[in-house]
C-alpha cells in the first residue's frame, strides 16, 4: 500500500464520507427552502387578509 492511500478504518461505517455529506445538504436545502415557502405564503396570506380589511375592528 502506497503512502496515498488509506485503509480502511474498522471505527467508521462503510459509506461515509463525501457521499453521505452531499445527502445532508440537500436534506438541509429541502428543510430551508419548504421553511422558506411556509413563512413567505404565510406573509401573502396576512397581506392579503389586511389589505381585504379583516383585521379591522368592528
């Protein structure tokens, strides 16, 4: 074995690594983008209630 290679350590599962970490990016990026669309049509929703007057008080 050449000093550029590594063994295989018996600590870590097989199947870590760069594989494993571009999968929790893109977990991530789904969770910010569906928090991102919740709170934006969140705030169209009130807008829209506000300006159709039905937060003014009676």
């Amino acid at each position: 074995m050449s000093d550029d290679e590594e063994a295989p350590r018996a600590d870590v599962p097989a199947g870590t690594g760069a594989a494993r970490r571009g999968t929790a990016w893109m977990i991530l990026g789904v969770v910010a983008a569906a928090l991102l669309i919740c709170c934006c049509s969140a705030a169209i929703g009130v807008a829209v209630s506000w300006s159709a007057g039905l937060f003014d008080a009676r």
